[in-house]
C-alpha cells in the first residue's frame, strides 16, 4: 500500500512540475508576446488555475502527511 501511495504522490508531483514548466516557459510567454486582449485574458485565467491547482496540490500533501490534523481533536 505504500508503494502505491508513494507512486501516485510522484506522478502527481511530476505531472505538476511539468504542467509548470510547460505554463511559465512555453505557453504564458506565448500568449504575452501575442499582446491581444483574449490572450491577456486567457493568461490571467491561466495563471489563476495554476494558483487554484497549486493551493489543492499544498493541501493534499499536508492532508496525505497529517490526515488527523484537521480534525480539531
């Protein structure tokens, strides 16, 4: 069971770091450099998934870490 815990915490991890990389290295610029306002829009929308998805990724971890931690006992 901790194989399989361990397996899927590093392919989340690894398809987060990728998905980052791919957003701030390839697609944000892109879409700043086009200058229009749908991809000024679109980028801003984009970075607030990331933001949304990285805040979900924090507390996942803290959750999988301390599973009782939120509990108030």
């Amino acid at each position: 069971m901790f194989a399989m815990k361990l397996t899927l915490i590093l392919l989340g991890a690894l398809l987060y770091l990728v998905g980052t990389g791919c957003w701030f290295i390839w697609l944000g610029p892109d879409l700043l450099s086009t200058g229009t306002t749908e991809t000024l829009l679109g980028t801003a929308v984009g970075t607030c998934v990331w933001l949304i998805i990285s805040c979900g990724f924090i507390v996942h971890i803290i959750n999988t870490a301390r599973p009782t931690a939120g509990s108030g006992r």
